[in-house]
C-alpha cells in the first residue's frame, strides 16, 4: 500500500457530505445496551442486530463507512454473506475497531490507558486480509478535581500514534480518537483547555512517529459542558468553541474530522454539527463529519427490542438519524427534519 492509497481511501471516508457508522461496541459495551432495553445478551442477537444495521436499505446514500468489532467482523448475515462483505457491496467501506479497551492506569486513580499494542501488527495484516481499510482506537480522557493528569494523556497520545504509524504501515487509514468524556460538572472553558492539551500532545506525538497526517482522520469529542454541569451553552457557542479549539490543535493537513457523538441526543449531535457547517461560517481546512455510534443508532435499538417484527421501523429510524448527519455536514440539518420524515 502506498501513502496515495491512503490518501485516497481517508478522503472517500469524508466525500459527498457522507459520515461513519460506528457499530464496533465491544461485546460487554453491546451487553450493556441490550440489557438496558430487555434485549438478550447473546452472540446470536447481536449478530441479528448488526444484520438490521448493515441491511438498511439506502444506508450507502449517507454512510461512507462503517467500523466493525473483532466479533462482527468474522460473522455473517443469515444468507451466509460475510458482513465486510455485504459492507463492501453496497459501496460502504468496512473498518475495525483495534484497541483492546481503556483500562485503569496504575498508579493515577480515575483515569484510564486504552491497551492493545502488542500483537497489533499481525492483527492489523489479518483485519487487512478480512477487507477492513481503516482502523478506529479510542483513548479516554476523564475530567476531574486534579485529572487528567500529563501523565495519562501522554500516554494515551503515546499508544494513539503507535497504532496510528503499525495502521498505516499495514494500509490502513487510522482513525485516531482521543476522546474527553462529557461526564461530570465541569464547564466548557474546562473542557476547552484539556482538549486543546490533548490535541495539541496526540499531534506532537504522531509527528514523532511519522505519521501521513494525508492518511489518517481524527475522532474527537466536541467541545461541551459537562452533563451536570449547571450553564449548558447554546448549539452556537459549542459550535465556535470547538471550532477554535481545533483550528488551534488539528494541522490543516488533515483530511477530516469525524466527532464521536460521546452521550449527546441524537438530535442535539445534528443540531451542533450542522452549526460548525453552517453557511455562516468561515470554510474550515477539514471536512467536518461524523462517526456516531449512539447518536445514530439508539433510537433504532429502542425500536428493535430484539423482535424482528420491528426490524423494518427500526431500520427506517436508523436511516433518519443517518440522513438528519448527513443534512448537518451540508449545514442543512434543521429541527423540522425530526418532524416531518
Ligand atoms: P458514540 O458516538 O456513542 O460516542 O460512539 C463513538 C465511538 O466510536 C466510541 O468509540
């Protein structure tokens, strides 16, 4: 693979106002949401569940991508039709989600240090052999009374650009996602200064290990209040904060920007991406997309319950949160959409 190939494959992940699917829950992540809305945990229902995602019909029109869990990428539809397969097929292009998990980080109390380093090499050339052409690993960043520490985000920056530089060694585009969780009663000046601190650190070190900016997408979180923080700003002032703290940290040679959607409503997701693409605004050097897993699918989860019976509906409501994202990259998106489709 050559770096023009991963070039070509990030930019196709951003192209025609398109986004990403994250579907990569990890089996206990899976589980969780299962459990919440009486839908068994077993490999069978979340093989069956992933099915519903990948067969939605018109999926293709918004979706450019969609990243897949270790689990989801051996399995296959009923018909026998591998899932990457399916994926590849109607025009979507596979990814795999590659860290092992964030776990606790010894000696630094709340915060965590997402693993999976060793043996990713030879991961990466079989997820490669499997179809996949991106690769997504998540950091996670905790804001607290005195964290987070240097020490945890230089870590995780650390772990972030190794990957990044074995996922393009192996081609594929890594989709680097340094997440600061919205949890908490922080403010977004709070939320600001960390993000911007560990952007800035994520970018200095995927310098320093080479790594094609061309050739990679970040995954950030917007920039937020915390959730039980008491002043919650409005679409526009998220949208302008995030806006600065990216032109501040995010190297212009940076095809795109993919936001997780982090615990945010569905339509307040939309509501904030369609403002940083608002006509009113000055062009930004990055495409600026998104890569939802909650903010995309929950609704069609509640629908589902587990029951094929409400398969076509729950598809029909993942097809609406696919198209509402798709609106806000063109700075379409407006709350008579949740209305009238
Ligand atoms: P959410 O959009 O639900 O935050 O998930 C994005 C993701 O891929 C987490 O790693």
């Amino acid at each position: 693979m050559n770096a023009q190939e991963l070039i070509d494959i990030a930019k196709k992940l951003v192209a025609d106002d398109k986004g990403l699917l994250a579907m990569d829950e990890s089996t206990p992540t899976c589980n969780k949401r299962f459990a919440k809305v009486g839908i068994p945990q077993t490999e069978e229902m979340r093989r069956s569940y992933r099915e519903l995602i990948v067969t939605t019909p018109g999926l293709n029109g918004s979706i450019s991508g969609a990243i897949l869990s270790d689990e989801t990428i051996r399995q296959h539809q009923k018909d026998g039709i591998p899932f990457v397969k399916a994926l590849v097929n109607n025009g979507i292009v596979p990814g795999i989600k590659v860290d092992a998990g964030a776990k606790e980080l010894a000696g630094h109390s709340g915060e965590k240090i997402s693993e999976g380093l060793d043996g990713l090499r030879e991961r990466l050339a079989e997820y490669r052999r499997m179809g996949a052409q991106f690769a997504k690993w998540r950091a996670v960043i905790t804001i607290g009374d005195s964290i987070p520490s240097r020490s945890c985000i230089e870590a995780n920056a650390h772990a972030l650009a190794r990957y990044a530089a074995l996922s393009q060694e192996a081609g594929l585009v890594p989709v680097v996602e340094p997440e600061v969780l919205m949890d908490g009663n922080h403010t977004l000046e709070r939320c600001f200064e960390v993000s911007e601190n560990v952007l800035h650190t994520v970018f200095g070190q995927l310098y320093r290990q080479r790594v094609m900016l061309e050739g990679m997408l970040l995954k950030p979180n917007m920039v937020l209040p915390g959730l039980d923080c008491t002043e919650q700003e409005t679409v526009n002032q998220v949208a302008d904060a995030t806006l600065i703290c990216l032109l501040r940290a995010v190297p212009a040679a940076v095809p795109g920007i993919t936001f997780l959607s982090g615990g945010q409503s569905p339509e307040l997701a939309s509501a904030r991406l369609n403002a940083m693409n608002s006509g009113l605004r000055p062009k930004m050097p990055w495409a600026l997309s998104f890569s939802f897993a909650r903010a995309i699918q929950q609704p069609a989860l509640e629908i589902w319950q587990g029951q094929e019976l409400n398969a076509w509906e729950a598809q029909q409501a993942l097809q609406h949160r696919a198209r509402c994202n798709q609106a806000a990259r063109r700075g379409e998106y407006s709350i008579a959409m949740e209305q009238h489709e």
